[in-house]
C-alpha cells in the first residue's frame, strides 16, 4: 500500500464503495420491480439514501486515508492519468446514453410502455453513470499499476 | 503501455553518495510514484520533468533518456 499515491488509493476506494452501494441500490431496485413497488418516488427515496450513504462513505475514507498517508498534490502523471480514464469513461457514458436513446425510440416504435416507462429510463441512465464510473475508477487504477 | 524510452534515472540516483526516490521527487516537483514509475519504464516524463531530472543529475538530458533504437 505504501507504493501507492493518493490518488490511487482514492480510486480503489472510491471503486470498492460504488461497487458495494451500487449492488445494494440496483438490488433494491430489482426487488422493488418484482413487488410492481418500483414508482418514482419509492425510486427518489432509495436513490436518495444510497447516494448519502455513499457520500458518507467517501468522505470517511478520504479523511482516514490523509489522515494515515497524508493528501498529496497531483502532479503531472496524475493529471494524465486522470484525463485518460475520464476520457475512456465519457465515451463509454456517451455510448450509454445513446443507447438508451434508441431504446426509447425502439420502444415507441413498437408500442412499448415498459422501454418508454420513466422509471426505467432514469434506472437506465443511472446503470450508464454508474457502468462508465466504474471504467473510470479502474483504468485509474490499471494506467497507475500498469503505466500510462 | 508506456513509450519506447530507456532511462538511466535509477543508476544516476544511486550513483555517488545516493539521493533517495523522495528526495528526487522532491527536488523535481513530482510524486515518489512518479518517480517510481520513471525508473521503471512504465512512465515516459513531459518534457519539463526530464529537463528537471537533468539539472538534478547535471547530465545533457540525453545522457538520462534515449529512444530503444538508439542504445543498440
């Protein structure tokens, strides 16, 4: 642990919490649509409390982490790194987003109700954001293993 | 991953009375892990970074880093 930056041990720490909360929120998700209970508002409620949660989280483990190792500056691997990975995550966000475009499209196109449904598209989107978070987090943590 | 650069950041370090990976760090302006990673090969240096390595050293910054093709 003590070859890595801060940066990458923010990263493996931002990724193992949104890997946990992210299984717990789409669970409950996933549950809450077989109860035929998954409506806007019981969705805002769980977003809500997992995103806090989640907040919580992070900022425990940062303040334990600079508290430990101490916060460093970024420097110019760091900057590069970071522009990389968020690079490959926002095309792979974009990508999504288009994606779930057509799938509306093709939902009109055949008059589904279930494809067209806000609460699956805004499940959908989130799935993307959380997907392309992911990617981000673990080329973060690959470009610092593995070189950039 | 990383570009075809050789470097001889770590021998120049360790030659004479040493310097440690902290203290070239810090006298260049970057991490330990970048540093690390220079030595390694697995992190190819901005300009600015190589010439700082350079002045450290008091080398011609060719005499750190070369392409593969020419150290044959």
């Amino acid at each position: 642990m003590s070859s890595m930056s801060f940066q990458e041990k923010s990263a493996w720490g931002t990724l193992a919490s949104l890997l946990v909360i992210g299984a717990l929120y789409f669970s409950s998700v996933i549950n809450l649509w077989r109860a035929e209970q998954l409506h806007m508002a019981s969705m805002f409620g769980v977003s809500v409390g997992f995103t806090v949660l989640l907040v919580m989280i992070l900022v425990g483990f940062h303040i334990l982490v600079a508290a430990i190792s101490g916060a460093e500056d970024e420097d110019e691997r760091d900057r590069l790194i970071a522009w990389r990975s968020g690079h490959i995550g926002g095309i792979v966000l974009g990508f999504g987003v288009v994606s779930i475009v057509l799938m509306i499209i093709g939902g009109g196109m055949v008059d589904s109700t279930l494809w067209q449904s806000p609460v699956i598209i805004a499940n959908a989107l989130m799935a993307m954001v959380f997907i392309a978070t992911v990617v981000e987090l673990a080329l973060t943590i690959w470009f610092h293993r593995r070189g950039i | 991953m990383p570009g075809n650069i050789t470097t001889r950041v770590r021998e120049l370090r360790q030659a004479g009375a040493g310097m440690t990976q902290q203290q070239l760090a810090k006298a260049v302006g970057v991490s330990r892990q970048t540093i690390i990673a220079i030595e390694s090969g697995r992190y190819s240096p901005s300009l600015e970074v190589a010439l700082k390595i350079a002045r450290t050293f008091g080398h011609p910054v060719e005499a750190i880093f070369s392409l593969e093709d020419d150290a044959d």
